[in-house]
DNA sequence: ATTTATGCAAACATTTTGCAATAAA
DNA sequence: TTTATTGCAAAATGTTTGCATAAAT
C-alpha cells in the first residue's frame, strides 16, 4: 500500500512549503501543467507548453525545478534509459504507452487478488505494489507486422 | 494475441534477408545484444555498450539502424516523448523487483483476457502488449515507508 | 558489379552548469 | 534583508544529415 499524501494541486503548493521550497511563480506554472493534463510529458515539452500559453519560463527553470520537484517526491519521474518524464503524483496507478504518439495515459487498474496471491507464492515474497505499462495502439489495426513495406 | 513472427534472434536475422536488408556486423551487433538483454536501451546505451565490448560501431550506424530495423518490425521501439527505447521482440514478460535485495526475477504472467478487453473499451485503444512490475518484499513484514529528505 | 551500409564531419537539438540579477518569504 | 530561484550565455551531451568510402550480396 503506497499511502500518498499527495493528492490534489493544492497538496503539491503544499508540500513544497512544508520542505522549504518556494513557491515561485515559475514553479507554480509547472505544477499547474502537471495537474492539468494525464499523460506524462518530457521538460523540453513543459517547457514548450507553458511558453506557447505565454507563461513565460526559461528552459534552466523547467530542468532544475523538475528536478527538485522529483527528488523532493513531489512529482513522479518516470527514468527510462536516458528520457525522463514528469507527472503528476495521484493514487497507484498504472500506464498505458500509446505506440503511435509516444504519449502516456494514466490508469487505475486493481489486479484480482487472487492473481497475486498466485505470483506471491510463484516467488515466494510479499507484494507491496505494482505498476504495468500497457502498450497500445491508437486504432485496432495499426500493427507494426502489418503497415510495413518491404520495399 | 499478438502473434509476433519474430523470437529468436535466428529469426531477426533472417527477417532481415527476407526484407532487403543486409547483414552487416554492425547489424549483427545490434541484434545480438538486444536479444541478450531483458529491458530495452536507448540508441545512446547500444553505442556505448557495444563499444565498450569492443564491437566498433559509429554514431550513425546505431541510429540508422535502429530506425530502419524498428520501422521493419524487427526490433521493438517504446517511443516516449522525446526518447525511444529499443527491444527485441519477444513474450511479454514481467518482474518481481525484490525491495530487500534489489534482485530482479522474470516472470511470465497472462493478465486474463476480460481485464485487457476491460483497459482497451476504458481507453479506447488496441493493446499490443504489456510488462507488469511487482515490488516485493522477501519477508511477510518490511516498513515500505520511505522517508523524504526534508533539506 | 551493384547497391546497401558505414562513419566522419558538421549541423542541429537537448540538457546541464556558472553566475549575476531577481524575487519570495 | 536574506536566501532560494531565475535565466542568460556557454559548455556538454545527444541526435540527425550529407556524402565519400567500404562492404555485403
């Protein structure tokens, strides 16, 4: 059971007093955003976001806030390899990768207990959490196998 | 459901013949190491390995062929974002990552059909395939509260 | 022999860092 | 006033492209 405390926008305003951070006007617009959309978006498009909004905010700002915000477990980080991407922090959830436009939704999906149960006693351990990233695609048929040429 | 005619590394080779391409070293590097390890890398992360493993491969290379290879189906590309990940094209597979020991241990686990039909009717999109993450303690009892830095 | 594939070099894009100016508390 | 935060400019890092050379079939 992961219990966060971290809900609501408010909670994230919140949270980042209560550790000491302030609460610039820069800072707030990413937040915002976070709170704002499902998917789970890279700094470069944060960045490109609030700008094009006319919330001005320099790249320096987006990079060192996301990364204050994630090491203070204000926002989630999602590390894969070399990318990183920012969201929101609400109950565990799970994702579902869209193949067609690299964006990611965010699901809540409860697995039967009895399929735990099942892999507890597979391994041998206690499970405390889970995430699964689905992958998918846009529309039923838009198969990598399929929609190639062979040139 | 997804009836992926590629799974050995046999197979990606011969895929590649049978679509044009040719069989290079540097190909042959590539697919060799992706079919040798679990998770997926980034093009950044096969130039550096392949290199450190004294298989001399430049820039270019990497990136071509990783577009070519994933835009002929041979290889799997996760595109978030900005970044893409590259995998080879197997199972779907899971794991148990051990928050005792940090162990990692494959898992082979068929989420039941009705849960997936459930996920694409909720999100309105055809999935391909999925890769679940347990965290796990070895023992029944493990405090999984983490305490933030509060600095 | 033919044509794909390689990889240097250079353009382009993204991310990080030093630091003086700015703004939150 | 104090100190975290901003954002420019420049460096570092990552990705793409043009093209002459090399290698696979």
């Amino acid at each position: 059971m992961s219990a966060k405390q971290i809900q609501t926008l408010e909670d994230a305003f919140n949270s980042c007093q209560a550790k000491g951070m302030r609460l610039s006007r820069q800072r707030r617009y990413i937040l915002e955003l976070l709170w704002e959309v499902p998917q789970h978006l890279s700094a470069r498009e944060i960045y490109d976001k609030l700008n094009q909004q006319g919330k001005a905010i320099g790249h320096t700002s987006v990079y060192q806030n996301l990364e204050a915000l994630s090491r203070k477990g204000i926002v989630e980080c999602i590390q894969k390899a070399d990318c990183r991407l920012y969201g929101n922090i609400s109950d565990p959830h799970s994702h579902i990768n869209c193949l067609d436009t690299g964006e990611i939704m965010d699901v809540f999906l409860e697995l039967p207990p009895e399929l735990i149960q099942q892999m507890e006693e597979r391994a041998g351990v206690k499970i405390s959490d889970y995430r699964i990233d689905f992958y998918a695609y846009r529309s039923p048929e838009s198969s990598p196998n399929k929609a190639e040429e062979s040139l």
